[in-house]
C-alpha cells in the first residue's frame, strides 16, 4: 500500500435529533423540492440514489382511490 494514495473523510460526531429531523421535513413538503428536503436529512448521504428508490417503490404501489372496474 503506497502511503501517498490515503485519504481522509472526516464527519462531525454529533448526535442528531431524528425525530426533528423527521418533523421539520414533513412541515417542509409543498414549499421546497424533494431534493432539498432529502438533503436536510442527516442519514441520506447520497440525494441522487435516495430519489431513485423512492421512484422504484412508487412504481411497486397500488392506487387504493383508483378503482380497476370491478367494484361491486
């Protein structure tokens, strides 16, 4: 291992106050973008790939408002 090829990443160590964090997102939704809300969290660490899997589990859900023509 050549010493020169090391790097270093450091993070404040703070706690964090999730269920804060969780809240003053919430109140955020309709007055910022999805993107900025995502990035105000401090366990998303990459914005880009946390919207991507939000769009796949869209994908996956049912529309229990819509009807599929079957309702008795």
């Amino acid at each position: 291992m050549d010493y020169t090829n090391i790097f270093f990443q450091f993070k404040r160590n703070l706690p964090v106050n999730l269920l804060d964090e969780a809240q003053t997102t919430s109140q955020l939704r309709g007055h910022v973008s999805e993107r900025t809300r995502l990035s105000q969290l401090s366990f998303v660490d990459d914005v880009e790939w946390e919207m991507e899997e939000m769009a796949k589990d869209a994908e996956g859900l049912i529309d229990l408002d819509e009807g599929d023509g079957n309702d008795v």
